[in-house]
C-alpha cells in the first residue's frame, strides 16, 4: 500500500506533540517573519513578497514529521507542500496581472482558483505519471 494512501486527519496526533515541538514551529515561523519584514524595509515590498511564499513552519514540520512517522511521510508532506507552492506562483500571478485593472473581489476569486486548479491539476500529473510507471514496471515483471 502506498504511504500516500494513509494519509488522513487524527486528532490524537495533537498529544503526541510537545509543547516544546510547537514553540519550535511558533518561533520558526516568527524569524521567517521578521526577516521578510527587514527586508522589505531594506529593499521594498516586491523583493519581501517574494519570501512571503516561503513556508515558515514548513522546515520545522517536516522534521517533527520524519521523527514521529518517519521520512516517507514527510516526503510526501514536502511533496505536496511543493505542488502547492506551485499554485501559490499561479496565485500571485493572477494577482500581479490584474491587481491594476480589475475589482479586488474578481482578482482575488480568480487568483484563488488559479491556485487550486494548478494545485490539483500537478498533483493529479504527478500521480498519472507515478501509476503510468509502477504500472509499466508491473508489466515488465509479469510478463
């Protein structure tokens, strides 16, 4: 069975993290904050902007992950973290295009959309091609 396949929402798992592993998460996330902040003091929001993509926790959860459940999850998490990251780009392209010319509310539906069909849309290409090849490999075994 595929790591992918398991993936689901648990509650319990809240327990089993410290406080101590939280607090690690809070305060990477808040020095990721406060060096976009010093940036764009430095040199403007555009520049700044660019690290407002950059996960904050992400670095701090996917080490928290790999020890708890070991590092096929936390690849899968940084996998799909990744994906997304990808449909973030679409989003503030959207946004950067038709900031100027359009209403808030459309830019904003519509950058939105551009981020969950790019999303959607390259994890679906990612699976096609992972299935495309287990099942050319199966193939190859069987026959």
């Amino acid at each position: 069975m595929s790591v992918v396949t398991l993936i689901n929402a648990d509650a319990s798992k809240v327990r089993e993290t410290s406080w101590k592993e939280y607090a690690i998460r809070f305060a990477f996330g808040g020095v990721i904050a406060a060096v976009v902040g010093v940036l764009g003091k430095l040199f403007g929001p555009v520049v700044a902007g660019l690290f407002l993509a950059f996960p904050a926790i992400l670095l701090a959860s996917l080490t928290l992950l790999s020890r708890h459940d070991g590092e096929m999850f936390a690849g899968v998490d940084a996998l799909g973290a990744g994906l997304g990251s990808m449909g973030l780009v679409a989003f503030g392209a959207v946004v950067w295009f038709g900031a100027d010319r359009y209403a808030a509310w459309i830019v904003l539906l519509a950058a939105s959309v551009a981020w969950f069909v790019v999303s959607i849309g390259l994890w679906m290409a990612y699976w096609t091609i992972r299935n495309r090849g287990r099942q050319e490999h199966l193939a190859v075994h069987h026959s």
